[in-house]
C-alpha cells in the first residue's frame, strides 16, 4: 500500500545498534576503571597503605572520573544536537513550503484544524505529476485493473474488514486537563530518551529495544504497564494519565435523511477494491493472478496530528492488489525479480537480542516462506 500523502513514520530515530553498543561498552570499560580504582583505594586505606600511596590512588580516581564524565556529556550532547539539528531542519523545510504555497494549514483564517492541510498552486502540480507517474509506472506499465469507489462506506462493510472493531490506537488523557494522547508515541519517546544514554547497560538497551519492537502488538494492558514502569506522565503538565483505552480512527456519518444507515468515511482505499473482486475477476477473464489499483481521498481521525503532512486526517492514498490464486502463487514476470535483494524485518529479526534487518533476495524469501509466497 503506498501513500501519496500520508505515511506512518517509521519507529526509532536513535543511532544503529551497533554504533551504540560499541560506545556504551567502550563508557562501560571507562566505568569499570572507575570501579576499580574506587576499590584500590579502599583497599590501602584497609591496609593502612603510606599516604603518599594513597593520595596517588586517589588522584588517579579523581582523573578518571573526570574523563568518564567528560566523554558521557560529550556523547548526550552530539546526540541533543544531531536530534536539534533533524528537528530545525524539518522546522526551516515546512516554513519554506509553506511560504511558497506548497501547502498550509486549512481553514488558517479561523483558527485553523490540527491535521488538514490545502495545497497550493506548486503543491497541487507536484502531487499531481507524482499520481501520474505512479499511475504510469504501476497501473499501466503493470497492466493493473483501475477503480474508483465512494469515499462513504456503509458501516457493514467496514464491519466485516474488522475496521469497525479493530481499526483503533491506544490513547490515554492527562488526568486533569483531559488532553488526549497517543499511548504508543509517548512511550516511544521515552523509550529513545532513555536508550540515548551512552551510559546504559547493554541488557537494558537490548529489554527497550525489544520493547519498541513489540510495541504496535501490545494490548492496553501491556501498554498500561509499560508507561507505569518507564514512570511516564503527561508532556506538558507532568500529570499522572489514565489507562489506556482503544479509540476508533475512522470518522462515522450517517447515510440518507433518516439517519437508519451508519457509514464511515473510508480509512483506507482497499475495501472498495475487495468488493469489487467478483467483477474484477470476471472483467479479467476469470484468470488469476491480476492486480487492481485505486487513487482517492482517506479519511483517519487520528488522536494527535503531527510531522507535517505525514500525520494527517484526510490524505490521497495509493494503493495496489494483488490476487493471486492461494494453491498457485505462480507469476509470468517473478523471474524479472527474483534475484532483486531485499532488506528484510522478519518476526525473528525483530525479536532477535541484536534488532536489524537482513538483505534477502526476492527468490530466496519466497522459498523460505519469510514472504509467504
């Protein structure tokens, strides 16, 4: 599925894991120096060592205090200023756009609302030279079968996708103000805080990286223990903040004067594909495999818009797929791809002690039913 318009941003913005394990062990090592002179110190005091011998010892253990404190603010400090810097740079980058119209917050004469924008004049050439050349480049070049559906999607539908059910984040309210929050992006925060610190233990590093990879599987219990034991509260007014509870993304509407129909506006631009197969197969001639492709408006009525156009509540979205037959996966064109290398997360990677992807190629994958093909 490819958004043109709206993305998730992907998780973890920290430095690569390899990088940060050789620079807490080489503070460790530093720490470890500390520790024993701390300890030859106490050891010629107990044995009653000459004071000259012991005022060394200790001279020396103030010294390497010092560097072990020099090299630990030294490294929180290039990490503060790398994540400045990213942060200025997304700040200056959208003030520009937004200067020369590329888009701007909707409705800005009233105040505006958090998560609409409007493109302006090069805002909409450029969205619209990409839908072209996405449409070029996969619907026609791929021969792909093209739809278009109503953004107004009765509730049954989305009932039966499981939308209606499940189509949810965990959110959770400061206690006192109420402000609403996304649990997840709270103790995802946290969780980068802590695991920038050069001085963190390689196990703990390792039990908050696993915690970040699980962490768009846990259930509001899991995620409820997580912000009590990081000792999370509320950004702004450091209030305690309630459990957390799924809240529904999709914006309900009502269909027809009456009121008796519930609909939704469409998260996602899939169902109206899935719908459509029965026609979509016999517009293909029955024959299997064929891909179907739609362009249109989404609709997510997420809990805090942020980063610009890559969390917003109305997006043009791209989306593409694939029907394949399930006992004969087999495509005329796979072999074009199959010695393509890919870089994949597999669930073992992602519960594995070191987190990383692997370059895989398209053949292998399939074969090893990593991509279940």
């Amino acid at each position: 599925h490819r958004d043109l318009s709206s993305a998730r941003a992907p998780r973890g913005s920290h430095a690569s894991p390899e990088m940060a394990e050789d620079n807490s062990a080489r503070l460790q090592a530093m720490q470890d120096a500390v520790n024993d002179a701390g300890n030859d110190v106490r050891a010629l005091k107990a044995q009653k060592a000459e004071k000259a011998t012991i005022d060394a010892a200790i001279e020396k253990l103030k010294q390497l205090k010092i560097d072990l404190d020099v090299e630990v603010k030294k490294a929180m400090a290039a990490g503060d200023e790398k994540a400045k810097e990213k942060e200025n740079f997304r700040s200056k980058m959208g003030g520009a756009l937004e200067q020369r119209l590329f888009y701007i917050p909707s409705f800005k004469i009233y105040g505006g609302v958090a998560g609409f924008y409007d493109y302006g004049p090069p805002g909409c050439a450029v969205k619209s030279n990409l839908q072209s050349f996405w449409r070029q480049h996969f619907v026609l070049n791929e021969q792909m079968l093209e739809v278009e559906c109503p953004a107004v999607t009765p509730e049954v539908v989305l009932q039966a996708s499981g939308h209606v059910d499940r189509f949810t984040d965990l959110m959770v309210n400061d206690v006192v103000t109420k402000d609403c929050f996304r649990a997840d992006h709270l103790v995802e925060e946290n969780l980068e805080r802590m695991m920038a610190d050069p001085m963190l233990a390689p196990e703990r590093r390792r039990e908050l990286e696993d915690m970040l990879a699980r962490l768009e599987e846990f259930t509001p219990e899991e995620m409820g223990a997580a912000i009590v034991s990081l000792g999370i509260k509320a950004p702004e007014t450091k209030n305690d903040l309630t459990a957390p509870y799924p809240f529904n993304l999709m914006f309900p509407t009502q269909i027809g004067p009456s009121g008796q129909q519930k609909g939704f506006m469409r998260p996602e631009t899939a169902q109206g594909i899935f719908v459509n197969f029965r026609d979509l197969l016999y517009y293909n001639g029955g024959k299997l495999p064929f891909a179907a492709a739609q362009v249109g408006q989404s609709f997510r009525n997420e809990i805090a818009p942020r980063q610009g156009l890559l969390r917003v509540r109305e997006f043009t979205q791209a989306e593409i797929e694939h029907f394949v037959h399930p006992e004969h996966k087999e495509h005329p064109r796979f072999g074009e791809v199959k010695d393509v290398e890919l870089s994949l997360f597999s669930r073992d990677a992602q519960l594995a002690t070191v987190k990383r992807p692997f370059p895989m190629s398209a053949g292998g994958a399939g074969a090893q039913g990593i991509i279940a093909n």
